[in-house]
C-alpha cells in the first residue's frame, strides 16, 4: 500500500461518525464501573481497618496485663495473639501479630512498661480484582502500659453511683489514692462527697466522673477500668471445712460468763459470736476461718485483738461482721506465712461469697494494719467510727463513709505494707 492510500484511509476513518458515539460509551462504562468497584473495595478496607483496630486495642491489652504479671515475652505475644483472635482475626486466616516492648516509636518510645502490638490483615479485593487488583495488606497498630497507682481504696463495682462515697459530716484523711472502676457520671458520679464530707487524698481516679471535696488531690476522670489488685491472691485454705466452734446459741463473751478469751491458730467458725462489755477476746495468730452459720459482732467496751492474723470468710459465709458503737479492735495481718497467715493480708472474703455484710458503726474504735479484700461485698464505716491508727488498703465491691466517721491511714508508716508493691493500672495510650 502506498502512502497517499495509507493517508486516505485515515481520513475516512477520522470523518466516520456512525458507531463512534458507541465506542466512547462503551470505554466509559468500563471506566465508571472500574472507579466504583474501587470505591466499593475501599469502604470495605476502611471498615476492616476500624474492626482490625479492635482487634489490635485487645491484643495490647492483653499482652501489658501478662507484662505486670512477670509473664515472658513468648507468654504476652500469646495472650496478644489470643485476644486478637476473639476479635476475628486469626493466625489461620493469615492474620500477623507482632509485639514490641518497648513500642517502636511514640511518646512512650523506650518505656519498659508498654507493649505495641501490630496487626496485619489480607485484604481481598472484592469487585475492583475484576480490573486485576489483588487487594493488599490492612494494618492497626496499638500501645498499652502498666503504670503503678499509689492506691489504697479501690471499688471494684463497675456501674454504681457512689461506689466510694463520703456523707454526713466523714472526715477520711489517707496518703494514698482512691480508685473507682465504676462508670457512672454526672448527677450520680462514681465517687462523691457531701453534706461536709471530706475526702482528703492523694489521687482520685475513677472509669466514670466523680463530685466533691477531695483536698489537693489529682483527679482523674474517664480511666481505663483496673483488675482486681489482688486476683492472684489465692484463699488461706479450701474446702470442705470442719466446724471447731460450732453453731447453737450465742456465744456471749462477756465479763460475766465464762466462755474462752481466746481461740487458736486454725479455728473454723460456725457460731455467732458476740463480744460484749467487759469482753476481751483474743485471736492467736495465724487463720481463722468463718464459715456458714457463723458471725462476729463486737459491741459497746467489747474489744477484739487479733495480732499476725488472717480473718478468712469462706465461700459460703452467709453472716456479718459487725463493730457496733464502743467496741474496740486491734488487728494487724501477718508478715509472714509462718503460721498458715497471708502476708499483709488482714480480712481475705472468698472471690465466690455472694456478697456478705461488714460494717463498722458509730463510736467503734480502730487500729488496723494490713489489707482488707472483699471483692464482691460492701465496706461501710458509719455513725461516728474513728480510726486514728489505720494503716489499710481495702478493695471492695463499694466503699462508704457516713455520720461524722473519722478515718486516718497512713501507709507509708506500716510495718505490713510500706514495702508492699501497689497493684498497677492497665490502659491504652495509643
């Protein structure tokens, strides 16, 4: 074919208008549908983006609660791993998880205490493959740390409004802080004062927001929720248990009946003992066990004194424990496990009680030292209680002062607990 043809036959072609129209609709069709498959498959990324990020938020989580539990780094990536998991993410569907500790980069960049967990994730390409795109790789990335409070009250209840409440004229003065894993907000807070209540401490944290008079103490609103502090603790003993003091009626230890002043190491309560004027009963140290049936109640010029002792409320202690008006306790925890005790630890309720009754009401007297653990039951000082000589950290389900309570704690000055590790806080922080 010569030139001048070749030439012709394009101008022909360029002049032809029939079917041109076709063609054009036709290459812009495919283009449009091209671009939606696209925008389709990225909403979808996106989205897979915010659940992998879930994802990523629990494996941090998990893998800082194995750090402040002195597991290895193979046990954190596995619980990250696990965690991830639940999430729907799993090693099988190809999904990657990696642990950095310390996390790679970041405020928190060289800070021994944190964990970044990255997650990595196939992401198919669903309608834009028809164009020859295989999708790729979704990642998230997150950073949580352990950070140690220096706390000595801690609700563990996670909903109630005044899970740690101070009223009616409560004076609590304590050098440490007060915790509340509880949600509620504003007008039912998590931790309150009034009617001249005070809660003078050092830090004051709660997961929801709290209202009061707290001193000068740091608060802090809207905190990742804390493990029980003391879920590794394990009980003093374990069932069956065999009744050494056993039910019928009351025993009255008073100055005019002759019942014992003292019970030894080991003793399992299934009575309702009372301690009444003039009564002067001695726990020897070590364990004693109240077990179902069983109740103590220290009342006006009764006195308890329970030195090295672990007091142990079984899981079906179904009682209370009650120091009512002019009755007096002195009570310190072991310090060591020599008699059977839990170091540092005064009053130990079973994690399976349902929920028991302890109370300490008006003009009852104080000294104690150690920890108080009760985590599904409520602690309540009332009614003119006072203790000048208190060196305590309680965990309770809720914690209440009322009715001109007068409370004192100095940690730092115990014996027991001035070299006791506080439990730490686990939260995100990126």
């Amino acid at each position: 074919m010569n030139t001048s043809k070749f030439v012709r036959l394009l101008r022909d072609f360029d002049r032809a208008t029939q079917g041109s129209v076709l063609i054009y609709v036709a290459f812009g069709i495919t283009a449009l549908i091209g671009m939606a498959a696209l925008t389709v498959d990225v909403g979808l990324w996106y989205s897979s983006r915010r659940s992998l990020q879930s994802a990523a938020d629990a494996g941090a989580l998990a893998a800082v609660y194995a750090l402040s539990d002195g597991e290895d780094a193979s046990t954190q990536l596995s619980e990250a791993v696990a965690d991830v998991a639940k999430n729907g993410y799993t090693l099988a569907d190809g999904a990657t998880v990696d642990r950095y500790n310390p996390p790679r980069a970041g405020f928190y960049f060289s800070n021994n205490d944190a964990v970044e967990i990255e997650v990595t994730f196939p992401a198919s390409a669903m309608l834009s493959s028809v164009l020859g795109h295989s999708g790729g790789l979704v990642r998230a990335q997150a950073v949580a740390i352990s950070e140690e409070y220096n706390t000595c009250v801690y609700s563990l209840n996670d909903s109630a409004s005044g899970a740690i409440a101070a009223s009616g004229g409560a004076q609590v003065a304590m050098d440490c802080g007060i915790l509340s894993n509880s949600n509620a907000d504003a007008p039912n807070e998590a931790i309150q004062t009034n009617g001249g209540a005070v809660m003078d401490v050092t830090e004051v944290i709660t997961v929801g927001e709290s209202d009061g008079s707290f001193g000068s103490a740091t608060i802090t609103e809207n905190a990742q929720a804390s493990l029980d502090p003391f879920r590794h603790v394990n009980p003093p003993a374990s069932a069956p248990y065999s009744c050494t003091v056993s039910s019928g009626p009351p025993i009255r230890i008073q100055s005019t009946d002759p019942f014992p002043t003292s019970y030894p190491n080991g003793s399992v309560y299934c009575a309702d003992i009372r301690v009444n004027a003039g009564g002067d009963l001695t726990f020897e140290p070590g364990v004693h066990i109240f077990h179902a049936g069983s109740q103590l109640t220290v009342n006006a010029g009764g006195i308890v004194t329970a030195n090295g002792v672990t007091f142990y409320f079984t899981e079906d202690f179904d009682g209370n424990w009650n120091v009512n008006g002019g009755g007096a306790l002195v009570m310190t925890a072991p310090i060591d496990t020599s008699n059977g005790g839990i170091p540092g630890v005064l009053i130990y309720e079973h994690r399976d009680n349902p929920g028991a009754n302890y109370t300490i009401n008006g003009g009852a007297s104080l000294d104690l030292e150690g920890i108080i653990y009760l985590s599904n039951s409520d602690l309540t000082y009332s009614g003119g209680a006072v203790g000048s000589e208190n060196e305590t950290i309680i965990v309770a389900d809720e914690v209440t002062f009322s009715g001109n309570t007068n409370i004192t704690a100095d940690i730092a000055s115990s014996a027991v607990l001035s070299t006791f590790d506080f439990p730490e806080n686990i939260r995100l922080v990126q």
